[in-house]
C-alpha cells in the first residue's frame, strides 16, 4: 500500500477497491492512500459495514487462536464517515446484490454495502 503513496503526480477521476478493505491490516491507511489518488470520487463497493454511528473497527477473525495468523476487519459506518469528512470526501452508502461463491452448495446471492465516497468542491 506504500507504493501508492510513491505516485505523488498521479491521480485518477475515480479510485475503486472493490471488497478488500476486510482483508488489509491497515484499512484506515488505504482509504487514505486511494483517497488521496482520487480526484473525484472512491468506490468500495461489496464491503461489510458494521450498522453503527461509533468509531469501531474490529477483527473478524478470533485473535485468540494462534493459528490464525490474519486478522479481517470489520469498519463502522460511523468511522467510514468519519474518515472520508477528514479527507475531504462526502460519503452514501447503498446496497450491492452479487452472487458470492463460498458456500459450498454453490453461488448464493448475497448482499452487501457498499460506499460511495465522493470529494467535495
């Protein structure tokens, strides 16, 4: 996530990190970094945002079990707005449908948030 840092001269009209944030060990670092590549908008769509207004991240997996070595986060609606106020971005959130293929009866239609972050004037 540094290298985009690394772009000082590059931007692009819209920046888009479909359903990573959870896998990432600094989301907060790569909303910032996407954001500061982006001229006019962030999409991150087919993300799980946690239904409240708090500043809140939390593991989804059991930090407990050393033998899992990852950790997933879940990111509060509240701190998602929170971090794009700051970064200078207006932010909505709707809900995305899409066949997700980790059941293992096969593809079930899920549906997820997903953040429609949009720079201010």
């Amino acid at each position: 996530m540094a290298e985009l840092y690394e772009w000082p001269e590059k931007m692009f009209d819209v920046v888009m990190a479909g359903a990573i944030v959870e896998h990432l060990s600094d989301p907060v670092y790569a909303i910032g970094a996407w954001a500061r590549l982006a001229k006019e908008a962030v999409l991150i769509p087919f993300t799980n945002v946690l239904p409240l207004d708090d500043l809140v991240i939390h593991p989804i997996t059991n930090l407990d079990n050393p033998n899992i070595f990852y950790v997933w986060w879940h990111l509060s609606r509240g701190l998602y707005t929170k971090i794009f106020d700051n970064l200078g971005f207006d932010i909505a959130f709707t809900q995305a449908h899409a066949l997700h293929n980790d059941d293992a009866s096969g593809p079930q239609l899920a549906t997820r948030p997903s953040i429609i972050a949009t720079r201010r004037r």
